[in-house]
C-alpha cells in the first residue's frame, strides 16, 4: 500500500506565487552517472547538460478538486536533470529527473514523502527585498542566491545560449517529471499542466548552492534564469509503465 501512495496516486493543483529557476550547463559526461538507465540527457549542441535549481513559492497546494481552503502554502527548492525520456508508445518525452528535494515546511516534507519519491527534507528559508534586490538564503542547506528586479536582463556572462530565446528551451519546470524503479524496471510519469506560463529573464548577481559543490561537478555554468509570477499549476496523477530495453 506504501508503495502505492508514493506513485503520485492522485491529481495535485497550487498556485505559484514566484517560481524562480537558475539552470547550470554542465560537459554532458558528468552528469551521465546521474541519471537511470531508462533516460537520457536533454543536451545543447550535444555538449552542454543541464541542472536546474529551481525555488517554487506555491500557495493553496492540495488535492485536484478540494476548495482552496484546504490547501497549504509552502516554499519548495528541487534540483534536477533535464531530461528525455522514449515512451513503449514511441513519443520522445522532455522532462526532469529530481536529484534532491526541499521544503521549509515539515508537514510538507511528511505528506510529500507519502504520495512521491522525491525524498523531500525540511530547511530553513529567508526572503528579503531592498533597493531592487531579492535574496534568498538557506542558513541549513548552505544556499544563497541574490537577484536584480530590473527589467532587462543580460544573459549570465558565459553561458552557452546566444540569446534568450535559445535559452528559454531550457527553462524548467518541463512538462514531465520522472522516477524510475529498478527493482520493478518501472517508469513512474508525472505530467504537469500550467497556464499563461511566460518566463522573463531575471539577472543573478551572486549565487552558492551546497548541493551543487556536493555533486563535485567541474566549473558548472551558470546558463540562464528565469521567474515567473502568478500561475496556476497542476500536477496530473502519475502513469507507469515497464521500461522496455
């Protein structure tokens, strides 16, 4: 039954207030250990492989159909591979395959860990706005990510996209995220449906993040980031299917 409910056995909607998204270009062969056998990484000019950070402030997060009352407002940090996926159907899927989770709320981390595989752990979360600056800081889980709220914003000085056009193809959330099961050979498929999703580019003046360093990646790249305000999302109930070699 446990195993059951971790499959995300039901519908899930929320509301983003902010969600923020810093991609990093990594040579593709340091992240190939990273990922399960059933995928493949989503590459640039197939050189670059990405991970994203990307920090989600989500209010009224609930069940497909419950009233918004019944929600709950949380602050979630996920780390992830873009990647692809190849269905037994034949459709060729974008999506993410999650590396670590995060949430400044325990009953999140609790309920999260029932219905999904994506091991969340509570953290500590703070936000500051002044003279046209955001930062956001983990104390905990040793980040630290400082913004410009200015209009335009130049691409981040050595990334491999030319303009942000090219790099908007790699601005996350993906359609689809994946977890696969080795002992079963099974896929889990979770699809996420979002509305009026219009990311703006948003300039990152400084930037650290613990995990990262943990991974022992070599010079990852900061490549792009991107934010979006005020979108209503839904997570659709997982589908599984046995991966075929």
């Amino acid at each position: 039954m446990l195993a059951f409910l971790k499959n995300h056995p039901f519908a899930v909607e929320a509301y983003f207030e902010r969600s923020l998204v810093l991609t990093f270009a990594i040579p593709k062969e340091q992240l190939e250990g990273l990922i399960p056998p059933c995928l493949t990484l989503d590459t640039f000019n197939d050189q670059w492989a990405f991970v994203a950070v990307a920090m989600v402030q989500t209010k009224g997060l609930r069940p497909k159909g419950f009233p918004r009352f019944m929600g709950n407002d949380f602050f979630l940090i996920g780390y992830r591979v873009f990647v692809r996926y190849h269905t037994n159907a034949g459709k060729n899927l974008r999506g993410l395959y999650i590396l670590k989770s995060e949430t400044d709320k325990k009953r999140m981390e609790i309920m999260g860990n029932i219905f999904t595989h994506y091991n969340y752990t509570t953290t500590d979360i703070s936000q500051t706005e002044q003279a046209g600056t955001v930062e956001i800081t983990s104390i905990q889980s040793g980040f630290n990510v400082r913004l410009d709220q200015a209009e335009e914003a130049p691409l981040p000085p050595q990334s491999p996209f030319s303009d942000w056009k090219e790099a908007r193809r790699y601005a996350g959330p993906l359609p689809f995220t994946f977890t696969y099961n080795p002992a079963t050979q099974e896929v889990l498929i979770i699809e996420g449906v979002r509305q009026n999703w219009t990311p703006k580019p948003v300039q990152v003046l400084d930037y650290h993040f613990s995990f990262l360093d943990s991974l022992q990646l070599e010079n990852p790249v900061l490549a792009n980031a991107f934010v979006i305000r005020d979108i209503p999302y839904l997570w659709k109930k997982g589908k599984i299917e046995k991966w075929e070699k």
